[in-house]
C-alpha cells in the first residue's frame, strides 16, 4: 500500500455480502413461538458495518444482490438515506429479498429462523460485481454467508481478488450461522477457506470454540497456535460486555468493555467491525505505528538492560529483606492483636461483674426496704398490742375498784382518793389500795374526820355517838401494824392463802 492511501479522511470501505429484512418480535424476551407480533428491520450484517461507518462520518458502500421487490427496494432506499453508497447492488427479478426471523431469548440465546431458497442475495454472479467500486475501497470488508452456495461464492472470491490486487485491507468478520450451512463440517471448512487471505480478522469467542473443535476460547495459545497465521496483522476476539482481546505479531492484549445498559445486543458485533473500520480507514497502518512503538519500546529495554537489571536486583533485595523482616513484624503483630483480644475480653468480664453487682446492690436495696415495711408494720402492730394490753389492765382494775366498794362500802369513807391514768403504752401507774396507806396517814384521817365540826369531839350520826369503842380501837390497831409492815397491792400477809389482798377479802368475791 502506498503511502499516499494512509491519509485520507475520506478512505472509503466497501462492504460486501447479504442484505435482508429482519423479523423482531415486539416485546422482548420471548421465543419466535411465544412472540405476539413482529416489526421488520434491515439487516444483515455486511450491510450494518456500511451503516455503522457511515452513521460516524465514514465513506462506505456496499455490494450485494436483493430481489426486485418492494423490500429490496426499501433497502437500496435505506441505504441511501444513511449516505451508503448502493451503487453496487443489484436486484433479481426471480428471486425474492431475503427474509429472517430473528429473537433474543430470556435465556439470553439469540433465535433464527430464516427464508432464503434460494434468496436473491445467493445468486449474486462474479459479472455483477462492481469492479470499479471495489479498486477504490481501502478496506474491504465480508463474512461468510456468501461462501454457502453458488453463484454468490465464485462472486466473492473474484471480489477478494481484485480488492487484493489493489491493494486493500482485507478484513474477514466469520459471522457463523450453523443454520444456514449444510453442516457443522462444511461451515467449519467454509469458513477456514479462506482464513490466510486476511489481513484484519474479528471473532467471538463462541467461534474460537466451533472453529477449535471445543478448545478454551480465552486461552491465549489457543488463538495464537490455531487461528493466528503469518498473514494476519490484527485479530480481535470479541467478549460481549467484558470487552475484547487483540492480538498481532509483536503484542497482545485486552481493552475492557465500556458499562452500558443493554437493550438488544442484536447487531451489536456489526457496530464494533463498523467502529474499528471507520478508524482504520482514517489510517490503515494504525496498527504499525504501534507495532512501531512496541519495537522503540523493546530496543529501549534492550539498550538500559543494565539498569534495568540492576533496578530488578534492588526490588529482589527489598523483597527478600521484606521476608526476613516480615517474620519478627508479624509475630509482634500477632501479640499485639492477643493481648488486645486478653484486653478486650477482660473489660468484658469486669463489665459483666460490674452487671451482676449492681444487679445483688439493687436486689440487697430492695430487701432492705421489705425488711424495713416489715419492722415499721410490726412496731405499729406491737403499740397495737401494748395499747390495747394497758385498756385493758385499767379497765380491770376500775372493775377491781367496784367490787371493792360494793364489797366493803363501810370503809370507801376512809380510803385514800386516787387517780389512775394510762401513761402509756409501756408505763400503767400502780394502784393504791385503802389498806396500803401508811398508818400515821390513816390515823391523821380518822382524827380530822372525828373532830371535824364538833370541837375535837367524837362524831354523832342520827343522835348515836360515833366515839369507837375498844374492840374496835383494837382493830384498828392490829390492822395499822400489818399495814406499817407491807406496802402496795399484792401483798400478803403470813397464814392467809392465795387471793387474799389486805383489805380482808378475795379479790373474786370469796370470803
């Protein structure tokens, strides 16, 4: 390729292949069987590149057959209105526009059903080929549906051809569809017909697997052992939504897909062929420039090998004092962290001790004050009891004081007054009794009651004299000496039984 060609803008790329119209269901997600109705949409993917490359400001153009009917016609016309050269189609009048139903399944399998026995598209002829078109391309770009049947095979491989002699970029997009093909056998052999031919070639993964007989698709040795030959100056593998991997004769390597949220991943492989194309076709020798920078690259490491090799030294020097240190780093790490866990276990445990002693303080509070309701309840009870106990006794001596009296009412003239108050509940004031008064008391009362009123003399009551007679002196007398001798009720004197109190008579009413 001349230099000249490298710098054009306006590098046209010519695709070449099928057109069809594509069935889609109208809702997503369903089998072709479950879809409730269908729209139709151009495609094929030959013809989607063209539209891609054109859409981003490229000069593209196409080559393929169609019927001459109204689809092919709108087709041609579709073309035309995204400024895609359609100046090498040609339309059949035996044979109809291709048509293809085509679904992505919830599954995320893509579904097709297609109509195409024969198609126009199949019988495109090697003397309909737009000869002229094809020598002005800088890159010419095809699959391999049109290498199924004849006529269209011959048509495109004299295309090949021709692109070739004039020196364009070969760029192959396999674009397997096993229900088109006879078999599995014949696809695979389609395919790999003309695999050398290539200068650009893009595949996905699920097509490494088919055309490797089931190798891994991301092993690096695999692509390279099996699919990349001496020819090929860039094959990409295409990875959906995690991006892709490309490879050439002096480097390798991987771009990562760009996050977006998916609607319909139909085509989406035709967009990428169409983006890389477009930049290709502003400079085919894209590639080489980078091959070019790989090799200053390769000749800089070559020429600072030393130093390099001296910077690799200290990193393994750093690296190994790394390990030696490490040990000793790790075990004071590894005590740290035991007795931090010893730390923070015996805050536990003292916060758990400090749980259960407020728990004994408040329980020990709380018995307390029960025991202090059950004193201060007790102590009213026993004032109670002392209270009802000292009614109790004073009203037994006041019933004491009466049958007293109305046991001797001769001497209830004579006795000494008293007064007896409860003092309380602990304290009941003694009781005197007549015969418990002192003897010079008793006598100083009976003197002042004898003269009282009468000069000194002896008292008279209803004209008798009141003078006591001898035998009663006598009494008096002996009574006075027992009294001189005992004080206070209860007292006994000596030969008299139980129930005797001084004044000469039981307290129960017996003699």
């Amino acid at each position: 390729m001349d230099e000249s060609s490298t710098s054009d803008g306006g590098a046209l790329v010519v695709c070449f292949g099928e057109m069809l119209i594509d069935f889609v269901p109208t809702v997503n997600g369903v089998s072709l069987a479950e879809a409730p109705a269908f729209k139709k949409a151009p495609g094929g993917a030959p013809a989607n590149v063209a539209v891609g490359i054109a859409r981003l400001g490229g000069s593209s153009a196409f080559i393929g057959k169609v019927g001459a009917d109204e689809f092919g016609y709108m087709l041609a016309n579709i073309l035309k209105q995204n400024k895609v050269n359609n100046s090498g189609m040609r339309f059949d009048p035996t044979a109809r526009t291709a048509l293809a139903f085509v679904t992505l399944r919830a599954d995320g399998e893509r579904e097709f059903l297609f109509f195409r026995h024969p198609s126009a598209d199949m019988l495109l002829r090697e003397s309909e080929l737009d000869v002229n078109l094809i020598k002005q391309a800088r890159i010419f770009s095809y699959g391999s549906i049109s290498l199924i049947e004849e006529p269209c095979r011959s048509a495109h491989l004299a295309a090949m051809a021709i692109a070739k002699e004039s020196g364009c970029f070969l760029s192959y997009d396999p674009n397997l569809r096993l229900p088109l093909w006879p078999s599995e056998d014949a696809a695979r052999k389609g395919i790999m017909s003309i695999w050398d031919q290539a200068d650009l070639i893009k595949i996905s993964e699920d097509e490494i697997s088919f055309l490797t007989g089931g190798d891994d698709p991301c092993d690096d040795n695999v692509v390279l052992e099996k699919l990349f030959h001496p020819n090929l100056k860039l094959l990409l593998v295409s990875e959906g939504s995690k991006g892709c991997r490309y490879y050439t004769k002096q480097f390798k390597g991987r771009v990562p897909g760009i996050k977006v949220k998916a609607v319909d991943t139909t085509g989406a492989g035709d967009a990428f062929v169409g983006g890389l194309l477009y930049n290709l076709a502003r400079d085919v020798n894209l590639y080489q420039l980078i091959a070019e920078e790989q090799l200053q690259l390769k000749k800089y490491i070559e020429e600072n090998y030393l130093k390099i090799r001296d910077v690799e030294r200290e990193l393994a020097n750093l690296s190994l004092e790394m390990k030696l240190t490490a040990g000793p780093k790790k075990a004071a790490l590894e005590h740290m962290r035991k007795k931090i866990e010893l730390s923070t276990e015996s805050i536990r445990v003292a916060k758990m001790k400090e749980e259960q002693a407020r728990k004994v303080w408040e329980a020990a509070l709380q018995a307390v004050k029960d025991e202090e309701a059950i004193k201060q309840k007790l102590c009213e009870d026993l004032n109670n009891l002392v209270q009802e106990s000292s009614n109790t006794q004073f009203a037994r001596l006041e019933e004491l004081k009466r049958r007293i009296e109305n046991l001797n009412p001769s001497r209830s003239s004579t006795s000494v007054p008293y007064d007896v108050k409860p003092v309380g509940p602990a304290q009941i004031s003694p009781v005197q009794d007549a015969s418990s008064v002192p003897s010079t008391l008793a006598t100083a009362r009976t003197e002042s009651t004898t003269n009282h009123g009468n000069g000194g003399n002896a008292g008279v009551i209803n004209g008798h004299s009141t003078q006591p007679s001898a035998e009663s002196e006598g009494r008096e007398k002996k009574k006075i000496q027992i009294q001189g001798r005992v004080k206070g009720i209860g007292a006994v004197p000596k030969g008299r039984g139980p129930g005797w109190t001084g004044a000469g008579f039981d307290v129960d009413g017996k003699n």
